[in-house]
C-alpha cells in the first residue's frame, strides 16, 4: 500500500478474524491489513463484506464473485482481479473463466442468467445514470428475483467502491492469490 499507516489496536473479534483467515487460506488478505490502521472502520468494511458476499441469497458464491471480477474489470482494479479471480477459478473449477471475466465477459460461455448479471453489472458500473426499468426487467427474465437484482446492485456498488479505495492508495494482491485453483 503506498500510505504510510501503521496498524492500529484491534478488537478481540478483529484479532479473531485476522487469525480465522490465516487459518482458512494461510494469510491475511491485504485488503483487510490496508483497514487494520482503525478498527471501526475494518469492523465495518468487515461485517459488508461478509454480509454482501457470504450471507444467503439469491445469488450463488461464485455469481456474486463473477460481478467482483466484471466490475473490477471495468474498474482495472488488480487487486480484485486478482483476489476475486482466484476466487471465480476456485469457486466454477474452471481454471479459464476468471480470466475470460477479467479480459472480457461478452467472450465466455455463459448462461443467459449470467449475461444478464453481468450486462446490469457492468451497466451499472459504466453509465449507472442510465439504468432503467428495461434493465430490471432483464434481469427478471432472466430468472431473478426482485431481492436478487437488489443483491446484484449491491454488490456491484460494493466493488465500485472497493476498486475506487485499492487505487487510492495503491493496494497490491497478496502474491497468494495468483497461484490459486491454477
């Protein structure tokens, strides 16, 4: 990360989390020690994350990592690309899709489902002011439900916003990430 910021005091729980992560996947992603200067504000960043990306829903794991990757892409965050492309490869089995997603969405094999997640994703991502009911409607036919498109917009504004802070401050991908699910 290119501040400067020192890692603050943190919560019991954050403590707990940091130590369930290096249980999980071996490290502690960079994206939650870029937090670590103030604990309320990767409390927070935390309990959206896990809220918008693990709690049930509509959407499947790998869908919601699918709008990471898309919207990323739009975005050319490279710490999601790579985060959340590892995450596509290891969540679909398919080595290739999170790079298809990451290069260009519109040339992968996916269902109608999917192209339809991911056109209001990336619509979303690029010209949100136009965004319409046609949209939603697409969305719909596709098969999701009204609290699925929420979701979908949900997450895609999570990583709007996730990308806009990596660049700010020039957050890099723990080199875990490239070699997973390879």
């Amino acid at each position: 990360m290119a501040l400067d910021l020192k890692s603050g005091q943190l919560s019991a729980e954050n403590e707990a989390y940091f130590e369930k992560c290096r249980e999980k996947l071996g490290f502690v992603p960079n994206v939650l020690t870029s937090y670590a200067h103030d604990d309320a504000k990767l409390s927070g960043f935390a309990a959206f994350y896990n809220d918008l990306m693990l709690a049930p829903s509509g959407l499947s794991k790998l869908e919601r990592e699918m709008i990471a990757v898309a919207v990323s892409s739009v975005n050319r965050c490279y710490y999601c690309l790579a985060a959340h492309g590892a995450a596509v490869r290891q969540l679909s089995g398919d080595p290739v899709l999170g790079e298809l997603i990451a290069m260009n969405y519109r040339a992968a094999d996916l269902s109608a489902r999917h192209r339809a997640m991911l056109d209001f994703s990336v619509k979303l991502t690029e010209t949100p002011h136009l965004i319409g009911e046609d949209d939603r409607w697409a969305l719909r036919k596709a098969g999701f439900s009204e609290r699925d498109i929420w979701d979908i917009g949900a997450v895609a504004a999570f990583y709007n916003m996730s990308n806009r802070m990596a660049s700010a401050v020039d957050m890099r991908p723990n080199a875990e990430y490239h070699r997973q699910a390879r």
